[in-house]
C-alpha cells in the first residue's frame, strides 16, 4: 500500500509499541507516547518523521531532508526508506 501504510496494523493490535522504561523517560512522556499510539489506531498519523531537524544521508551528506516539513514513510514506496541521520543529534565517528 504505497502512502498508505504508515499506521498499517495498529488498528488491528498487530503492531504494538513497547512498553516505556518509566525509569529513563522524561516526564509526560507516557501521555505523549499514547497519544501518538491512539493516533495510530485511527489513522491519523501522516509523519512519523517531523521536527525541527535536518536530516542527512550517511552516505551522501548532500542528501538533506528537512524534518520540519514532515517525512512520509511510503510515500513513493511499499518499504521503509527513511536513512537520514538527525543533523546535531547523530553523529557517525571513522
């Protein structure tokens, strides 16, 4: 399903999320994490990739995607293509 299966599953419980180290999360993390989860189930998750970043292919560092505007998984696809690393986040050492 090329775009559309960004929260394939999860209505279904065929797809779960883990359940959180309460120990290691932040606070307000366990609202946030079911919320998303929720969104999930109902289909209405469009990014899963979104944020104030940029993204950076490992092997090609002039492949950049800016994360701010949203990343659809799938969208020209029927398999996971996100690759970029997270400018400032990730860093990968020789």
């Amino acid at each position: 399903m090329v775009g559309n299966d960004v929260s394939a599953g999860f209505d279904k419980d065929w797809i779960e999320i883990v359940d959180l180290n309460l120990q290691v999360a932040a606070p307000g993390t366990q609202v946030a994490m079911n919320k998303v989860i929720d969104q999930f189930k109902h289909g209405d998750v469009d990014f899963v990739f979104k944020g104030n970043y940029m993204g950076i292919d490992p092997d090609n560092p002039s492949d950049t995607y800016d994360l701010r505007q949203g990343y659809i998984e799938n969208e020209n696809t029927s398999y996971p293509l996100f690759h970029y690393l997270l400018s400032d986040v990730i860093t990968i050492k020789d």
